[in-house]
C-alpha cells in the first residue's frame, strides 16, 4: 500500500463529475481530501490517495482521461533553516504532528510525509522561516 | 567551600578555569553531590534565546552638512523616538512599519543593522538657527554611525506564565497562535537553562554583571521593568514571572544569530534576543540554585481568553512536563510548544562558556545588587487628588 497525494484542476464543465466516488469504487482507494475550492475558474481539489502502487497509477491515468489535470505533490511546505529558530511553535499548531521536536537537539524537524498542505503553520512561525512552496 | 570573584577570573586568565553549561552542571551535581560539584565547578553558563518586546537600541548618527535636529525619524520606514537631542534616536523593537505593515518594524530594522544591511534614514524637521537642515534621505549601516547601543528596559524574565485558550476562536498573542478549546498551550522561559532562574534571589547578579548578549558583552544596567520580588516560590524558585533586567550592549558587536526578529499575527512585531549570565560559583548554595532542573521548576497556567491583568491560573505544570510536548489541562491532553527556542539557548549558554574558558569573558562582581523585595504595582483610573 501506498500514499500519494495529488493536486487536481478542473474546468467549470467537469466539475460535476462524482470523481471521488470513482476512484473509491472504481479503483478500490482510500481518498482522504486535504482541501477542494471551486470558483469560477473551476476546481482545485487536493487529496491523498491510499492503494496499491498500480491501482493509483490506473486511476491517474483516468482522471487524466477525462480531462482532469493531474499533479502529483511532494513538497508543500518549505522550512528556510537559516531563519528558523527551532523555537517549536509551530510545533502544538499542526493538526497531523509534521513537525517533531527531536529532544536530543533540540530542533525542530519537518516531516514531510505527515503534511496535508493545509498551511496553519505559516502565519503561526514568529520568525517567518515557513512558506508554502508555490504549486503550479 | 568559598570562592571569591578575583580567584575566579585568575583562574580564567589562565585558562585553567572550569565551566559548565547549567544543563551539564545538573549531571555533575546528580553523579557527585553539591559538595563535590562546587569544588570541581568555578562557573555555570546560562542562556535564553526568546522573544523580548520591551528591547530597542539607541543610535546616534552623526551631523549632516548643513545640520539637522531631527524631529520626525524614520528608519526603513519604522517610526524611531527622536524627542533627544539633534541626531539620537531610539528604535523600539515593537515599532511598526509606518505604513501599516504588521510584519516589518522596529525588530527588523535591529536585525538589519546587525546583519550589515543598509537601511533608510528619513527625518524631518522645523528648522532652526543653529539647525537649519529641514530634512535629509539617507542610508546608514552600523558601519556609519557613531553610536549604536541596545537598551532593553525588560528582558530575561525569571519565570512566565504558560498560554492556553479556552475560547471558541483562535486567539493571536505574544504568545503565538493560540487553538480554541485549549487547542495548544505556548509556554516561553528556557527552564533549567534560563539564567534568573538559575540565580532566583540574584546573589550573583546585580548592576554592573557582565553579561552575554545578542553575541556581544553586554551588561545588566538596572532592575528591568515590572521587576518584582514577591511572587510565590517553590524550593526556592519562584512560581510565576518575577524579576527582571534592563540590559545595555554594543550592536555593533552583535550577531544576528543570536537577535532575530519576529512577527506574531495579529500582534506585531517582537524582538527575539539571545542573553546568558554567567554564575560565579561561590559557594554550595550558588550551585545548588544553578543546578536545580527543569522538575523543579514550575510555571502557572493561564487563560489568555481571559481579558484581565488578572488571571487565575488554572494549574501548574513543571518545564519537564512542558517539555514532554503535552500537558493535561481539565482532563484533556493539550499540545504544548516553546516560544523560546532551547536549541538557541544552548547555544547562547555553549558560546559563553567557551568565551570564558579561553579568557575572553572575565567576570564581574555586581556595583550594586538588585532590590530584595519589590512589588509591581497596576495602573488605575486615579483622579489627580487620588495620586498626589
């Protein structure tokens, strides 16, 4: 099994498109949505897809079909080490534990798996070292 | 066992004094004893690295051709108090950006000017006959002006209080971003590292101490604001915020890795400033004070949804319980994390002892100790008469 997560854009056309409910049944993934926007220039829908390495393959494959335009994510976030204090606030602010204090050195490390992009982190950082990577 | 200053610093000038930081003298004192450590030990480094709003500097730039007394001064857009004579200035580290920007001010213009960055001088003026200039448009660097000293009237607060949140909104403070329903608790002093609690009735620290400061040596000039003696105490060291210093350095002898600027949302702008003490270790109680840890002492818990000068803490946790990443607060386990970085701490408390061990930092004995009891008072709404 494993998790990828993706950043799918969509046309106002194709935004009425069970998508999610496909790729569970269709596919046999797990979908957790870390955030979907919708205006007029369509749709944004970010999620983590959890399945056989194949089955996601297959499934991006479709949506791309269908005229989805699929990304996949690696990196959200970006921590400038050189301006991070390892202070840890952002530490009690992440909802998924992305951030750990490795109590030998007191640093604050990023772990990057763990992030869901939902951004909490970067107006909490006192010293300004997080940004959200720009993802286009 | 006794020691005195002048023993201490011979030592030092000889390079065979023995220093340690107040984390490693806490396993020296477990594995031999405080008799045993106090002998071994001439001097315990502390540190704190952490967020100190009342911290500013004071600059003076030189006279311009023709001269100027500067009435209105900006500095990269960042009001400065320039109500001295003609070309001194204060920069006040929680100075916003004039134009209204919440994420640059007063701190950011210390950290660039520590950091060797030009930055913009505007001042204007009404003009007079022996100051006819009206206004001038410059840049200055630490490198052209003649005097540029941080004076922090607050800073090294021994003990503070732990934030939390028991509201139904997310609430933005000094504290940092604070979760509703007690989503996260921030807490702020370094613990068994920071150098008042390390030294709780000031034995050793006083007016004149030479001191660490932001990488340069600094001195503790007078008690610091809100200083107050009369906070409750456990095995001796007191339970919530207490004393404090006023603390004068040179900037230009300073390092922006340890002065580092911040920006809370929704607050403004903060100064985090990196301050170590060393302690002389005179005698069995200097070390016993130096080597308590991060169990033995203890912060209150507060409710910063409570918008009063007073609040009942709602309990009390210790820095090793703070430290575990989670404290309990009404039955629920809430997520805790530092405003102060210990990593940079260490830092501060690492590179003072190296200073001392190599000779560079000799130790001072205070001109005069700080008060011994002393209450801080709150501001009312008084009629002239009531405050005659």
């Amino acid at each position: 099994m494993t998790v990828k997560k993706f950043l799918l854009t969509f046309s106002p056309e194709i935004a009425g498109e069970p998508i999610t409910y496909r790729m569970v049944r269709d596919f046999d993934l797990m979908i957790n949505i870390l955030r979907a926007e919708i205006d007029e220039h369509g749709g944004r829908l970010m999620l983590a897809f959890e399945g056989s390495g194949s089955q996601i393959q297959k499934a991006v494959r479709y949506l791309e079909d269908s005229g989805v335009n699929v990304k996949e994510l690696k990196e959200f976030i970006r921590k400038d080490e050189a301006r991070c204090t390892n202070c840890g606030m952002c530490i009690s602010i992440c909802p998924t534990a992305a951030y750990q204090m490795d109590r030998k050195t007191w640093k604050v490390m990023f772990l990057n798996e763990k992030c869901i992009a939902c951004g909490m982190c970067i107006d909490s950082c006192p010293p300004g070292a997080i940004r959200l990577r720009t993802q286009d | 066992m006794r020691r005195t200053y002048e023993e201490i610093n011979e030592k030092i000038k000889k390079g065979d004094a023995v220093v340690m930081t107040a984390e490693e003298v806490i396993d020296v004192v477990e594995r031999d004893g405080i008799e045993k450590a106090t002998k071994e030990v001439d001097v315990v480094t502390t540190g704190t690295f952490g967020a100190m709003c009342s911290s500013g500097a004071f600059i003076n730039f030189g006279h311009s051709e023709p001269p100027i007394r500067m009435g209105k001064v900006l500095l990269n857009e960042v009001p400065a108090y320039a109500g001295l004579a003609a070309v001194d200035a204060y920069i006040g580290a929680t100075e916003p950006r004039q134009d209204g920007n919440a994420e640059y001010g007063g701190a950011h213009v210390i950290e660039d000017l520590i950091s060797n960055r030009p930055v913009r001088l505007q001042a204007t003026s009404s003009g007079t006959d022996c100051y006819p200039r009206k206004e001038i448009d410059t840049y200055i660097s630490l490198k052209t002006v003649n005097q540029a000293y941080m004076f922090n009237p607050r800073n090294a607060y021994q003990n503070y209080g732990v934030a939390t949140n028991s509201s139904e909104r997310t609430l933005f403070t000094y504290m940092g971003k604070l979760l509703p329903h007690y989503g996260n608790a921030t807490f702020s002093s370094a613990g068994q590292l920071s150098p008042l609690l390390k030294d709780p009735k000031m034995r050793t620290i006083g007016i004149g101490t030479r001191i660490f400061l932001g990488g340069a040596q600094g001195y503790v000039a007078w008690e610091g604001t809100q200083f107050k003696t009369n906070a409750a105490v456990k095995d001796g060291v007191p339970l919530s915020a207490s004393r404090t210093l006023a603390v004068i350095g040179d900037l230009k002898q300073m390092s922006s890795e340890f002065i580092r600027a911040l920006s809370f949302k929704n607050y403004g702008v903060s100064l985090a400033v990196g301050l170590g003490i060393p302690l002389p270790i005179l005698d069995e109680d200097v070390m016993k004070a130096a080597s308590v840890k991060d169990d033995q002492i203890f912060a209150p818990v507060l409710d910063y949804a409570v918008q009063s000068r007073t609040r009942k803490p709602i309990r009390e946790v210790s820095y090793a319980d703070l430290r575990t990443g989670q404290i309990e607060i009404n039955g629920k386990n809430v997520k805790t994390s530092s405003l102060s970085s210990y990593a940079k701490a260490r830092q501060v408390a690492e590179a003072l002892k190296k200073q001392i061990a190599s000779g560079e930092f000799l130790l001072t004995q205070a001109v005069v100790r700080l008060p011994e009891e002393r209450v801080q008072v709150p501001l009312d709404i008084h009629s002239q008469e009531e405050v005659r």
